[in-house]
C-alpha cells in the first residue's frame, strides 16, 4: 500500500483500504502459508514531518501441523501502528512492515489443536483418526 503524501486534505485522515497478495508480499516461508489476498484497512495521519498510519491486517493463514501432518487453516488479525518520518519523501509504501508484522504472529508450536496426539513413529497411522497396535501391551 503506498501512501501518497499530496493526496491528504488539510489537516483530514486519510482512509484506505487494499488487497495485499501474499506473492507480491514473498509471505509463504515454509511453515506458514496464506492461499488468500489479505485485506488491509489503514487511516494515516500526517504532521509536517511524521506520518501515523494505524493499520489493521486480515486474513486465513495455511498450516503443517508438526506433529500429525495434516494441513489446517486459521484466521488471523492484526493491528499495527506504524510511524515514518516523512521529511523530503512525496510518499510512503507501508507493505515491508505490513510484511513483517504479519510474519511476527507466528506461532512457537504449529499443533493443528492443542491436544493433537500425532503420528505413530512405529506405523505412521495419525493418531487423532484411529488408532493402532504398537503401543499395546507386548
Ligand atoms: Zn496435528
Ligand atoms: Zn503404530
């Protein structure tokens, strides 16, 4: 999202509002994938020589999980306040600190539910559909 400084009216908000395609953005690292445009809503605010912009970012994010495999999804959502100094610049492109703000909300252990019991390392059956033999009394 560029924010172009001649387009704020006296002393007026600014109010936008964009996709953000996870492509353009390089978002997928590995573990965290997004199969959707994220939205974006932002209101900036401008001085003589800093600019505010109050963002708030959305979106389904795609998981692995780390123990069973499976992929899941799940919403996020995301405020951020962000400040530039603006000082001989005729505008400002925000998506870099959108980018990374989005890549911060990730999460420490990727589970596909708390209480995700994984895959048999004997077998390999995922143990959350059914269950097997190779843990049974010998
Ligand atoms: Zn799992
Ligand atoms: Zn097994």
């Amino acid at each position: 999202m560029k924010i172009v400084l001649n387009h704020f009216k006296g002393n007026k908000d600014l109010v936008l509002e964009e996709e953000l395609h996870p492509d353009d953005l390089e978002l997928d690292i590995g573990v965290m994938h997004f199969p959707r445009p994220l939205m974006l809503h932002a209101q900036a605010w401008k001085s003589d020589d800093e600019l505010t912009v109050q963002a708030h970012v959305e979106g389904e994010r795609s998981f692995t999980c780390s123990l069973c495999l499976e992929e899941f999804n799940n919403l996020f959502e995301k405020d951020i306040t962000l400040h530039y100094d603006i000082k001989g610049l005729d505008s400002v492109t925000i998506d870099s600190d959108v980018r990374d703000e989005v890549l911060l909300e990730h999460p420490i252990r990727i589970l596909c539910r708390p209480d995700c019991r994984g895959l048999c390392l004997s077998c390999g059956t995922n143990l959350n559909l059914e269950s097997c033999d190779c843990q049974g009394p010998e």
